[in-house]
C-alpha cells in the first residue's frame, strides 16, 4: 500500500506527538525541509529508530546506548532480518510539532485572530482561533490530527454539533 506524503501526512501518520528527523523525513519527503520550522526538539531522547532499509519493512529497531559515541539500533522483528543500525546523539532526538509556530503562521497568512484553547475531550484538537472573512463575521478555526478516518469523522462530527 502507498502512502502519500507531505507535512499533513506526516502529522496524521505520527503515533504519538513527536518522531526522530529521520521518521519526519520518510513521512514528509518533499515537504520536509519547509516544513521543519514548525518541529522542536525534545529533552528526551528517542528509544526507537524507523527503519532504514531503501524500502523499509516498517519494522522500529530499538535504540541501544553503549556510550556516548557508541549508540546502535537494533531490529525487534522475529526473524531480525534488519542490519544494527549506527546513530549519534543527534540520530535519536524527537522533534514534536510546534503547534505554536505553526497557529502563527496560520494567522500570518490568512485574516485568522489567534487565540488558542485545546478542545475539551477532543484528543489532538485545538481551537486555534477565528477566521475573519469580512466585518462582522466570525468562525472557529480548528486544527485536529488524527491517525485515522473514523477518529477524524469522529472529531469533526462533535465539532459540528458543539453549542
């Protein structure tokens, strides 16, 4: 199955809120180098690596700290099919979206008041402000990623019935 790629694609296809720069390359391709502005690094380091076969098996090795200068990544498949893999320190540092960076650009580039609040009970849903087409007009703009379509449906459905 083919996966198409992108920033958006990238955000929805993440488990969790953040990836090593390598993940974010595999699922952002072209998209990646203008789209970095928008990913910060996190304190922790990852504990898993994407894998790095030309056409990955979508296996995670699992990162191993020997030393400093000494990190490798090691295939958790049954059969451990895959190569260790050498890393660095910078090899294993998460980047998680900078939903901050990101609203504001929102705003730069459209007549949006930015205002953020996360949305009770919608996980991975932020009000991100409201859009102002023309004076005296007002909608909520929302910003949601989700994993898949049924939690998408879900999410957009209670937005729309929300007083």
């Amino acid at each position: 199955m083919m996966h198409r790629k992108g920033f958006w694609a990238a955000c929805e296809r993440l488990v969790g809120p953040a990836a090593v720069e390598l993940q974010w390359k595999q699922l952002a391709g072209d998209e990646y180098e203008a789209a970095k502005v928008f990913l910060r690094p996190m304190q922790e380091l990852a504990r898993s690596y994407p894998c790095t076969r030309p056409y990955p098996c979508g296996c995670y090795h699992r990162v191993v700290i020997h030393s400093d200068d000494d990190i490798v990544a090691v295939c958790t498949c049954e059969d451990q099919d895959c190569d260790r893999i050498r890393l660095t320190r910078s090899d294993i540092i998460p980047y998680e979206l900078d939903r901050q960076a990101l609203y504001r650009a929102m705003g730069k580039s459209m007549p949006l008041e930015v205002k953020c609040a996360d949305v009770p009970h919608l996980h991975w849903t932020t009000l991100v402000g409201s859009y102002i087409p023309s004076k005296g007009f007002r909608l909520p703009v929302f910003l949601t990623t989700q994993i898949d379509s049924r939690c998408f449906r879900n999410v957009v459905l209670s937005l729309l019935t929300r007083d």
